[in-house]
C-alpha cells in the first residue's frame, strides 16, 4: 500500500506552522515569521533523521514525509516561496493599515 504522507511529518509540520502563527501573533512580520517556522520544521526532521544512523536524508522511513517527499525538502521549498513572494511584494504589504475611521483623525 503506498502511503503519500506520514504522521510524523503532519506533526512536524504542525509544529512549524504553529511557530509561524505564533510569531505573527508577537508581532513578528509575516516573512520572519515564515522563514522560523520553515527553519523549525527543517531542525525538527534532520534531527529526527540524523538520529537514526545509516540512513540517508532521502529514506523515506528515516522522519516525516509529505506526499512521498521528505519534511525537510518540502519545509526549504516553503522557505523559497515565502522568499520569492516576499521580494516580489511592495514595502510594508505586511504592516496593518489604518481604518477609514482614523484616516482623517488629527496626528
């Protein structure tokens, strides 16, 4: 029976997801948020990977897999996307923007 994904690698990235979400919540910007949770789920899965010796990154046993492609892998891809859409958006896209009510409101 093959198997496009495995538990560990919804939780790990679950985990990496959450430190994104909760980056953003601090107040940390979308970006820098995205690139920690990117480089969280990178650390969670080589360290889970590098555990088990004799296996090489790509085994699909050795730690989290989504949809037959290695957490890790999938976690860098996120991090090049999140780059890429980053530099291709205006300068302060991320910064909350005043509502009309405060438009006219004297500074």
């Amino acid at each position: 029976m093959l198997v496009l994904f495995n538990l560990r690698g919804v939780a790990f990235l679950a985990a990496g997801f959450a430190a994104w979400i909760g980056l953003i919540a601090v107040g940390v910007g979308v970006f820098a948020g995205a690139l920690a949770g990117c480089g969280l789920t990178v650390a969670i899965d080589l360290v889970v990977r590098l555990r088990r010796p004799g296996r090489p990154l790509m085994h699909h046993d050795g730690g989290g897999t989504i949809c037959l492609v290695p957490v890790w892998m999938v976690a860098l891809l996120a991090a090049l996307a999140a780059t890429l859409v980053a530099t291709a958006l205006p300068e302060g896209w991320d910064r909350p923007r005043p509502t009309a009510r405060d438009a006219g409101a004297p500074r």
